[in-house]
C-alpha cells in the first residue's frame, strides 16, 4: 500500500475507536472521506478563483472579503474530522451536509448563472443516503430537505443570474462552466470511491469480527456443537451411551491462596489449566469446564471414540505428572485429586448468555463423588472404568466406600500402565 493510501486510511480512520461496532465505524470513515474530499475540491475551487474575483486588477474590500471568506469555508470542511475525532459523529454528519451546502450556495450566489453549482447538490443528496445510519433518518430526511432547498433557491439564483462579481469576459465564462460541472463529477467519482473503499474496509472488519466470535465459541463449545448453535440456535441436547467423565481439584488450594496475592493466584491457575489444556488436545478429549480450582473433561464426545476411558486414563496420569512439577509462588508443592467414571451422559448447551456446554446424569455424579472421596495425589475410578481398563492399566483396589446418594461401592485406584 502506498503512503498515499496510507495517509488517506488515517484520515478515515479519524474518531475511530478500536471497540466500535464495523457498521457504526463504515459512516464515520465514509464521513471523514467526504469532508476532506470537500475540503480538497473547495480549495481547487478557492485557488482558481482568486484570478476571476480580483481580475489580476485593483482589488476591492468587497472582493478581498469574498476571497478570504471562500478560504475559509474550504478550511471548515475540517471541521466534520475534529468533530469525528471528539466522538461527535451525528454533528460531524450534520455538519459536513451543512459545510457543502454552504460552499455551493455561495459559489451561485458570488457567480450567478455561469457558475452551474447546483450540480453539486445531487452529489451531496446522494451521499447523504449513506453518511446517514438507519438510526439517524431524521437528521437524513432534514439534510436532503436543505438539499432541495438549495438546490431550489440556486435554480433561483441562476434565473434571476445577479452575480456579486460579474463575469464578463466569454472565455472565462466558459472555463468556469466547464470547470465546475467537470468538478461535479470528479466529487461524484471520488464520493463513490470513497463509499466503495469503505465498504470494503467494513467487509472485511466484518469477516474479522466474525472469525474472532467464532474462535471465541470454538474456546467455549465442542466445534460441531458451535455449528449447530450457528445453524440452528435451538436447544442443543445429545444423548451418549458410554463417555468417560473426569474431575480434577485441587487439593488445599484455598488456604494456599489466602497466603497469594490475587495475581499471583491467577498466574498459578493460569499455569496449571493452560497445560491441562494442553494435555485435553493431546488426548483428543474434550474440556467441559472450570469451577474455581477444579477441572471437569470427558471423553467419548461430542465425537464417538471407542477408546475414550484409555485416553481420560493416560489424561489423568499425565495430569499427576504435571501437578508434581508445579510449585506454588513460594515454593509449595500442590497436590490434586481426580476421580473417574464411566456411562451414559446427556450433554447439551444450557442458557443464552454465557452459555456452556454441561453434562448431566449419574455417570457425571459418579466422576464428581470419585474425585471428592478420593485422595491426594490419586485418581479413583468406579467399577465400569475399572473393567473397562483393567487389562491395560495398574490398579489397587480400595475396597468398599460410601457414597452419597448411592450407598456403598467398590473403587480402585489407577495407578499407572501395564507394562
């Protein structure tokens, strides 16, 4: 990109801020285009008419006023940029409407008929129609009222054609009709330029919106489940006959933190999920959640997998072996419990705002009881795991142990890999 462009893409982006929605920032952009557009036509304009006003003669007080007052009008059509700039979008709107208006009002009013102004007028209506957005279609049906007004009163002028500086000569005259239709149409050009540059520019904010919210709900739900939100924002609900469900805590934790200062706790957590996270992709299972210091995954969906509990088993030793290495700020060393279980689920997105993928069933309140009644440093499993691995895995039976809501249950501990 050239630095043209570049200096022009500042100039657009001018009031822009960084957290503005793409449809709000296309208008203050297409404004800022047609302000410093109208700046730089109004001040070709004012340069080749200092020669017809003075006439390279003896100079007037009426004239010089003119001149200087046709130079700043062009320097006002900054305006609508400083406005833009302090958040003023709908009075920089507004005012580059009234700034063109003004110019080319004036221009018939000094010139008379030779100057064929009002031809600027339907450029002005017609950008009208996209400097406005849909929430401001008063001040639009106001802006193209003032059009038709000007555009009126200048049809007018020229009729009644009493210049305030006459030009005689044929030549000059027909230089000036030239210049100002041909004028009008290079303003045409350049307005839809702009307006096309800027669409384009929102189309792909747009598509960059839309990638960054589709990585956002790819970190919050399994890819094939954000599909079908997208497709289909419906209940999402999934009956699965055999997933592997596991729960991890932190052990002592709390009292932990209360000797942390609140950054410190976040760059500890921080650390430990990132590479449980880590190990989730590793394993192809999926994170369900995280509940303040605990860590709820599954295998077996929304994918169907076969080998699910032998992954959320290796998941769960690779898991011990990463928590060893991990120390606290000042040297503690954490300890985890994790709990196992396998069965049937339900899975489903719940909520529709800061909606989470979940699991429900007892297969899920078996991993959580594994967990809660295990030990340290440990991984327990129910029987239906302990079956299902027993052959490739090394277990120590615990024995019987009570569980709330389900009495008395046999549990193992996974304590490594068969050789």
């Amino acid at each position: 990109m050239s630095s043209l462009h570049l200096a022009l893409d500042r100039i657009a982006d001018a009031g822009v801020a960084k957290t503005m929605a793409a449809a709000e920032a296309r208008h203050v952009r297409f404004c800022n285009r047609a302000a410093f557009a109208g700046f730089v036509c109004a001040l070709v304009f004012w340069f080749l008419e200092i020669p017809v006003i003075t006439d390279w003669g003896q100079t007037t007080a009426l004239e010089i006023g003119i001149v200087a007052v046709r130079g700043m009008m062009a320097v006002l059509f900054l305006l609508p940029l400083w406005l833009n700039l302090r958040r003023q979008h709908a009075a920089a709107r507004l005012a580059v409407v009234a700034m063109s208006l003004t110019f080319v009002l004036s221009s018939s009013v000094i010139f008379g008929a030779v100057a064929p102004s009002h031809l600027f007028v339907i450029v002005i209506a017609s950008a009208a129609h996209v400097l406005f957005p849909d929430c401001e279609t008063v001040r639009m049906r106001w802006a193209l009222g003032f059009c038709g007004i000007a555009f009126g009163v200048m049809l007018w002028l020229r009729h009644c054609d009493v210049p305030l500086i006459p030009v005689i000569r044929p030549e000059v005259r027909l230089a000036m009709e030239i210049l100002i239709s041909a004028g009008a149409l290079v303003l045409a050009v350049v307005i839809t330029r702009a307006l096309r540059a800027t669409a384009r520019r929102s189309e792909l904010e747009a598509i960059r919106e839309q990638e960054r919210a589709d990585r956002l709900l790819l970190n919050i739900l399994p890819e094939q489940v954000a599909r079908r939100l997208k497709d289909d924002p419906t209940t999402i609900a999934d009956g699965f006959h055999d997933v592997t469900v596991l729960f991890a805590d932190l052990v002592g934790f709390t009292p932990m933190s209360e000797k942390m200062s609140p950054q410190e706790i976040l760059a500890l957590m921080d650390r430990v999920f990132c590479r449980f996270d880590e190990l989730v992709d590793q394993f192809g299972l999926e994170k369900i959640k995280t509940v303040g210091d605990a860590y709820m995954l599954a295998g077996g969906l929304p994918d169907l997998k076969s080998s699910h509990a032998e992954d959320v088993a290796s998941m769960a030793l690779a898991m011990l072996d990463e928590v060893k290495k991990i120390h606290g700020p000042h040297g503690e060393p954490l300890s985890i419990r994790i709990g196992m279980a396998t069965g049937p689920v339900v899975a489903g997105v719940i909520g529709r705002k800061k909606f989470l993928y979940d699991l429900w069933g007892d297969t899920v309140n078996t991993a959580s009881r594994m967990e809660s009644s295990g030990e340290p440093n440990s991984i327990q499993v129910n029987e239906t795991t302990w079956r299902r691995l027993r052959d490739r895995f090394v277990f120590r039976e615990r024995g019987g142990i009570e569980i709330k809501g389900k009495g008395r249950v046999l549990t193992w501990f996974l304590e490594g890999r068969t050789a």
